[in-house]
C-alpha cells in the first residue's frame, strides 16, 4: 500500500472503530440501567465489543486494502479470532467467577471487618456483545475503504 506516512487507512478505521465501540457503551448502559457510568470509556467488558470492533475492523481493512491472499491478512484474521475467542471464552469466565466469589464474600463475611474490595466482574463479552462488535468494526472499515480506496 503506498501514500502518505501520516494517512494509514488500516490504522484509521482501527482506532475509529475502538473509539465508536467505547463511546457508545456509556449510552447504552444509561439505556439499560438508567445511570450514567463515566468509566466505560476506558473500561473492558460491555456493550459493544470494542476489542472485537478493532481487531475486526483492522482484518477486515488489511484484506480491502492489501488484498485478502496475503500473509498479512491471514495473521490478522487468526489474531481475530484469538481475541475474539478470548473475549467470549476465557475473560468471560473469569468474570462470572468474580461474581460469584463476590456474592461469596457478601453472603459469608457482611458485618465482618474484611476487605470490601470488589473483583471486577465485567472482563468479557456475551457472545451478541461480540457480533455487535465485529459488525461496528465491519461497518467502519467499508466507509473507511469507501473513503480512502484507491
């Protein structure tokens, strides 16, 4: 891909995606419980997949502008589909753990003096936080390629 140094189309639609994905979870969280919580824009976890929007948008990008037979889309499909299945996988799970080993110290330690720290319980995604997200990352990257093809 030649041209500017400064205008990286594949990076462009990336971080556009990324910062669409975490701005829209404040919203849709006031939505949802009706209480604005600040710290989702720079928070994991939640609606959409902002992880699955980036890495999505940036796979996606790669094979517009690249061409979809090369090495360099190929790595970045499979990174895709690691941070995806991360996401649903692994740091939701360890999320559902946190809830519970929260709920357990709740149930067995109130009125004890214990630490009330709290595990994070918002890690990864349900699966449609995910398909939300790759679709956000699709979506950026066919106006992207629309905006910048050449």
């Amino acid at each position: 891909m030649q041209g500017n140094l400064f205008i990286n189309p594949v990076l462009i639609a990336g971080l556009v995606s990324w910062g669409i994905g975490q701005s829209i979870k404040v919203p849709i969280e006031y939505l949802r419980t009706r209480e604005w919580n600040w710290a989702l824009l720079f928070s994991a976890g939640g609606m959409p997949s902002t992880h699955s929007a980036l890495m999505s948008s940036v796979a996606l990008s790669i094979g517009l502008f690249d061409g979809f037979n090369t090495p360099l889309f190929a790595l970045a499909f499979a990174v895709s589909m690691i941070v995806m299945y991360d996401a649903t996988g692994i740091r939701r799970q360890a999320g559902i753990h946190a809830q519970k080993i929260n709920l357990l110290i709740n149930e067995l330690f109130s009125g004890q003096p214990i630490s009330d720290e709290q595990l994070k319980e918002v890690l990864g995604h349900s699966p449609l936080q995910v398909l939300m997200g790759i679709l956000l990352g699709t979506s950026i990257s066919l106006v992207n390629w629309l905006i910048f093809r050449p």
